[in-house]
C-alpha cells in the first residue's frame, strides 16, 4: 500500500546540515576521520547551573502540563531581558514559550499567510523560512544578500520586492549563513518600509548574544514597529542549549493569543521541566555566555585568516554568530561539488552556499562551533583540497 500525501507536503523543504551529517556519520563508521563543520551547534555543554535547574525541576515535580504560553516567571524573566536588552517596553503577556524556535516561524506564517500571499526572506538564509512560507501556501520572494553588500539587504531593492500582496518580511541580524548585521541606516529604512506598508517583520535576534562588534539593536526599537514585530529569540545558542528545544517569540498582542492557540492544538505546552532551565538561564550567572563569545571570536579569527590564506579562496570577517561563509569561485567547482568533495575525499563536513538559497552560489557555510585544533585540521584540509584540485 502506498499512502497518498497532501500535496502541501511537497511544498516542505528541510534542513541541509542534518542530512551532510548523516552522511558525515555514515563516513566516520566506515572509519574516516571527519572534521565537523556543518552543523549550527556550540560544542560546549550547557552550563552546569543550567543542567542543575533542569534536574532539580524534574526531582521537584515539574513533571505535569503547564501553560500553553509558556511558565509565567519565565515569560516575565524573558520581557525583563529583552526589554533590558533591546530597550523596549514589552509585556509578558506578548510573549509564548515554545519547544526551539522553528515553531515560532512555522506557526506565525500559518497564523498569516494563505495562498495569494507574499512573505520576502533573506536569500542566502536559514533554509526553513523558505520552506514555511511555501508550506503556508504563500509565495516566497528572496530578497538577495551580497557579499559586497556585507551580506546586508539592499534596502532600495527591498521597497521594489514588496507588493499590495507582501504580509510578511523576515530580517535576521547576525545572520545565518552570513555572519552579517544589519546597521541601524538598514533598520530605519527597513522600519520605514513596514509602517507604509502595513508589513509583520520577523526579526529573528537568535543569534544578538553572538555579537563581535558594536551593540544588537532590535527593529522593534523604531518608530511604529513594536506593534508590527515578531521578535524570534531562545536558549540554544546563547548558553549551549540546543538539545533542550527551547525558544520563545514576541508577539504583538493580538497575534500573541493566536499562537497559543496554535501551541494548544499542537504541543499543549513546551516542557515544563526545561523551561525552569530556561529561568536559572536567565537570571543566573551570565558569565559562561561571555567566555563562549569570546571563544568564538578566537575560531572567527582563525579560520577566516586560514581560509584567506588559501588560494582561490575569499571570506569576509562576519559580525557576528558563529559561521563564516567564503567564497570559493576560485576553485573552479560549484558550491555542492566542492562541498561534495570536501566531505568525500578529505574528512571536512561543510555546506553549500545554495543549501541557503540560490545566491549562495559560490559559497560554502562552515560552522566554527568546534575546537582550534579541528578548525586547524580542517583548514589544513581545505587547502590541500585547492591545491590538488589546481594539480
């Protein structure tokens, strides 16, 4: 027997990093020696404290359902840190808890978006917003990111993208795959172009604590655009959490009752046991958080200036989270052949440019969420493959 799908499930993407790790998995069980740089996780553990709170919930009896918005102290913990750190005057009432961030995208673009629809995400870009978009049944519009841009969007083509039929308009800043930021000239005319026309932003902030340069400003900052932001933030990669599933969004007010909605019908409620984790998170000691970027500042910098030492390879410094992007048009091979190659004959996992869209097209995504000794190893890798590659 076989089973007849919807056809909107034809229209759902997926995640390139976990099918190359599979294949990366596959290798290492043969016996090859891979270097992982594909997967968009901090290699540290959660912090100890974090791990204890998680623990002492379940031993306590945090074990039962809770609200499908989320703990009422930890949605009052998360308003009072991103209003701390952003500036704004959010309320706690605004904010719904949920098991990682993706339901927060997948669950806003079914609340807003029917066919007819036009959502613009950035192209490259984390691959789910396009996969999301076309799910709903709303047309997906990339709005492209260049590299000698910085891999910000072009504001002036922007305004060009958006329609009578644009809803929707995701902003990711610091960016994946790019490492890019948005400066505040791009917020205030990215501001100015939701306001005039009546436009939902997703900013997606999950990577504001991973910041290297400068202070995270957030869209929802300027004039006319609390009302009209979904702020998408969480927990795995700030304190090292990926595994908990743990994130949250923003929502304005009226938007906010219809998610959770959506988490009842869905998930009832995102663990509770975790979310008391997610608390001591919060109001704990911050001091790991200050030594994970910093260590990500040391990887930054050492693979970007091992990779411009390659010949026939490029990369700009990202500003900010933990991937750099280069560019290898100089190898002469596609993103996927090159990316292919990398993993097959010399142990490195990489993605390619395109698993985040079209105009990534020339490029590769490499995570540097790993240890110096691997981002050395890898680089070493890298530069043999160039070299045999040009004979």
């Amino acid at each position: 027997m076989s089973v007849r799908l919807a056809s909107r499930m034809g229209r759902l993407g997926t995640e390139t990093a976990f099918e190359v790790l599979v294949r990366a998995r596959a290798l290492e069980a043969q016996g090859k020696d891979v270097v992982h740089l594909e997967v968009g996780e901090p290699d540290f553990d959660t912090p100890e404290n974090i791990i204890d709170a998680g623990v002492d919930a379940l031993r306590s009896g945090w074990t039962h359902y809770g609200p499908a918005a989320g703990d009422a102290n930890l949605r009052e913990a998360i308003v009072n840190y991103i209003n701390g750190s952003r500036g704004t005057s959010f309320s706690a009432d605004q904010v719904v808890v949920t098991p990682g961030g993706k339901p927060v995208m997948f669950f806003l673009m079914l609340a807003l978006l029917e066919k007819g629809d036009e959502a613009i995400f950035p192209d490259p870009g984390f691959p789910i917003y396009q996969s999301m978009i076309d799910f709903s049944g709303a047309k997906a519009v990339p709005i492209p990111l260049r590299e000698e841009n910085g891999f910000r969007l072009d504001v002036e083509e922007l305004e060009t993208l958006v329609t009578d039929r644009t809803r929707l308009l995701i902003i990711n800043s610091p960016a994946n795959p790019t490492g890019g930021v948005l400066e505040r000239s791009d917020l205030e005319a990215i501001a100015r172009i939701a306001v005039e026309h009546d436009l939902i932003v997703m900013s997606d902030e999950i990577y504001a604590e991973l910041l290297y340069e400068g202070e995270h400003v957030s869209i929802a900052t300027y004039p006319g655009m609390a009302e009209r932001t979904v702020i998408l933030d969480g927990f795995s990669k700030t304190y090292a959490m990926t595994g908990w599933r743990l994130g949250y969004g923003i929502f304005p007010q009226d938007l906010a009752a219809s998610i959770s909605k959506l988490m009842v019908n869905s998930v009832s409620c995102t663990s509770v046991a975790v979310q008391q984790a997610g608390l001591e998170a919060l109001t704990g000691p911050q001091e790991k958080v200050a030594e994970f970027r910093e260590a990500f500042r040391k990887r930054r910098d050492l693979i970007v200036n091992g990779l411009n030492a390659i010949p026939g390879i490029s990369c700009i410094l990202p500003k900010g989270a933990f991937y750099a992007f280069p560019n290898i048009t100089g190898t002469g091979r596609t993103s996927r052949e090159f990316a292919d190659l990398l993993l097959q004959e010399y142990g490195v996992a990489a993605l390619a440019g395109t698993s985040f869209g079209a105009a990534g097209e020339g490029y590769l995504r490499l995570s540097y969420a790993n240890s110096e000794e691997n981002l050395t190893k890898a680089l070493d890798r890298i530069g043999q493959a160039v070299k045999d590659l040009k004979g």
